[in-house]
C-alpha cells in the first residue's frame, strides 16, 4: 500500500442556493445538487484535512475526577485550503453571505442575528473538495454540507504569485437513511462514485 498518495492539484467548490437541510439530506447523493457546485479555485497542494473523534468523557461518583468511559459521539472535520488559482467573486460570496451575519458586508455583523444555529440559512455553506486525478487519488471527493468559515488571509504575496488561504470547520447535520437517524459532518465519495462527468460541466464552464 501507499504511504503517500499524490493527488495533483485538488479543486473546491462552494455549493451555492441550496438550503443547509437540502445538503444534509442529500448528501449521500451528489447528482441532486451538483448543478448549484461552483468552483472557488485550485489548489497547488494537497487541502489540509483533519478529521477528530469526539468522545463524551463519562464520569460517576465512584470514579471521581476520573473518566471511567469515553463513549463515541461523532467526528469534526477542519479544512484548510490555499488557493492558487481561484474565483474572487465566488469567494467573496462566501464570506458575505455564510459568515452567519448575513449582512450583506464582510467585517460587518448585525447582532440581532449573531449566534445563529447550525442549519440557519446564511451560517453555512456546502464545501466540495474535489481530487481530479483519477489514476493516483484515494477518493473522488469530500463533501462537508454545513461549513462554517473560520479563516481568510492571503499567502504567497509577490510580483508574480498570489494565493489564498481559507479555512473551514464543520456544523453537524442530522437526517435519516434506509430507516435510521443519522449524524454527520463529512462525506467521503470513493473512487467510482462518478464525480467526473457530473462536475466537467461545471469545471469546463468559464463563468462557473
């Protein structure tokens, strides 16, 4: 097996006019909401994934201060992207109308709509990282439905080069599947999940 996959150069995209409880239901069927899937930009290196478990730390009066279980709750996922060739308008949306203010500006909040909950309209975003290279990558894709923006800065600042650097954390969602309840931040397509030809449109589409 691999010890390091090289993937090239992976694509993001921002799905946009979807609501949060579209993308958590559908999540596990991409080709509902491919068509609203707008490229942000690419990236030069592999986007930085982190994937924690949560486990509920579960004490008792025999026990004290001591944790006697650590059952499981769920995963958290971060990403981190740089961006070297990227959409500034489609970025800028993200910003403006998924920091959770829903203002309008960025570096603009109205407090009366501060601390919004996870599947409010305007606090999250869906976020597609996408693998293009489809002899050496491990999976076709990620899709996180509810992304939450914690950060954005330029990086590679020069005469010639520029990129940006964004990062992202995950909202939990909650739906149903074949009978089940289930809860989820991340969704990851394997390989044959057929990402390709329903994202060429939108790849190849210069006002993507």
């Amino acid at each position: 097996m691999n010890r390091f996959w090289h993937t090239g150069p992976a694509a993001a995209f921002a799905v946009f006019n979807r609501t949060p409880k579209f993308l958590v239901d559908n999540a596990l069927a991409p080709a509902t909401w491919l068509s609203s899937a707008v490229l942000l930009g690419t990236c030069e290196r592999q986007p930085q994934l982190a994937i924690n478990v949560v486990r509920e730390e579960v004490r008792n009066d025999l026990g004290g201060d001591l944790v006697i279980a650590e059952p499981y709750v769920g995963q958290k996922v971060q990403i981190r992207l740089e961006l070297n060739r990227f959409n500034q308008v489609a970025i800028e949306r993200v910003q403006a109308e998924f920091s959770g203010a829903r203002t309008g500006l960025t570096g603009v909040s109205d407090v009366l709509t501060l601390s919004t909950f996870p599947d409010v309209l305007g606090n999250s975003v869906g976020i597609l990282l996408y693998y293009p290279d489809v002899n050496n990558r491990h999976e076709e894709g990620v899709f996180v439905p509810m992304a939450t923006i914690r950060e954005y800065q330029p990086s590679k600042i020069g005469n010639r080069t520029a990129a940006i650097g964004i990062a992202f954390s995950s909202n939990t969602g909650f739906s149903s599947y074949n009978g089940r309840c289930v809860s989820f931040d991340f969704v990851k397509y394997p390989n044959g999940t057929n990402l390709d030809a329903a994202l060429s449109a939108t790849i190849c589409d210069p006002n993507a």
